[in-house]
C-alpha cells in the first residue's frame, strides 16, 4: 500500500513537472508573440527584457526545484522498496 502511494505521489510529481514546463514555454511564446506586435520605446524595450529575463529565471528555477522534488522522490521510494523487500 505504501509503493502504491509513492507511486501515485510520484506520477503527480511528474505530471506537475510536465505542466510547470509546458506553461513556461507556453509563457515566453505569448512574449515573443507579444513584442513581434507591439513596437515600443527603446527604454521601455530594455525594461521589458529585464523583466522578462526575471520571469523566464524564476519560472526556470522552480521548474530545476521540481525536478529536484522528483529525483529525490524517486530516491526515497527505491529505498522504501528495499526497507520493504528486507522487513517482509
């Protein structure tokens, strides 16, 4: 019982992993999309690179922390398999 909810822990992990990244590249297509329309000051042009930069970092980072989650997840769940296959 204990695999089956590592696994279904696991399998969600992946699947918001998955999710995470589709939005990201999802967001900085609506970006690029965004700029080919819109002609702006130059100013602003390099306020809005700034920003972009800031947001494409963080969204990359949580999708880096995600993956972390996920290896260690599998990680743990390895081990319990052996603690499991040991003890019964």
């Amino acid at each position: 019982m204990s695999n089956d909810k590592l696994a279904i822990e696991e399998a969600r992990r992946a699947a918001q992993h998955e999710s995470v990244k589709s939005q990201v590249e999802g967001e900085v297509q609506a970006e690029i999309g965004e700029r080919a329309a819109v002609k702006s000051a130059p100013n602003e042009s390099q306020r809005i690179d700034q920003v972009a930069g800031e947001f494409r970092s963080k969204a990359v980072d949580e999708v880096v922390d995600t993956e972390r989650e996920v290896q260690r997840s599998r990680g743990l769940a390895r081990v319990s398999q052996v603690v499991d296959y040991i003890f019964t």
